[in-house]
C-alpha cells in the first residue's frame, strides 16, 4: 500500500513538475485547490522527497520479503531501493530543466 501511496505521489509531482517547465500551467483550471496543489507539489524538494519515499517504501517491503519469501530477493530489493533513494534525487537535482538561474534560459 505504501508503495502504491508513494507511486501516485511520484508521478503527480514528476507530471506538474513537467508541465510547469513546459509553461502548460497557464492552462490548468484555477480554481483554489488546483492553484494550491500545483505550488505544493510543483517544486524540486517535494519531487525529492516522493523519490525517497518510494525508495523507502521498496526498502521496507524487501525486508518483509527477505524475512518471509525470499533473501536473494529480498536483497536484490533492498540495494536496488537503496540506488534508488540515491541515484534518482541526484540526477533531478542536476538536471539543467530543474536549475534556476542563466543555465535554465537556454530552455525557456
């Protein structure tokens, strides 16, 4: 369940995050909660953290999976959450789309 939870929360962040680099946030809708969300969930750190959610979402199944089902899968899954939780933020984090400053003209 978590893991679902941390999914959807991932991908509403990585597709308002997109749209918000596209410029396509002029056309969402305006009412109040829309506005609301869009700024909540359209900024790197919360992208971030849905990223270290799902990983630590993956982490805690692949130990209930090591200690009831499988250890080579279990392990499998708990270093590849791991990489995961660290690889993913940092190449969002480096991604010249997602930096502020002269380097983000070239892409407007």
């Amino acid at each position: 369940m978590g893991i679902g939870i941390a999914a959807i929360l991932q991908a509403t962040t990585l597709m308002i995050t997109s749209k918000r680099i596209s410029h396509e946030h002029k056309n969402i809708s305006t009412g109040k909660f829309l506005q609301t969300l869009f700024r909540l969930l359209g900024s790197k750190v919360s992208v971030g953290a849905s990223m270290h959610l799902v990983g630590v979402s993956l982490l805690m199944s692949s130990m209930m999976i090591w200690k009831t089902y499988s250890q080579f899968f279990g392990v499998w899954l708990g270093v590849t959450s791991v990489g995961y939780m660290v690889v993913m933020p940092i190449l969002h984090w480096t991604d010249l789309r997602f930096t502020s400053g002269t380097k983000h003209a070239r892409y407007r």
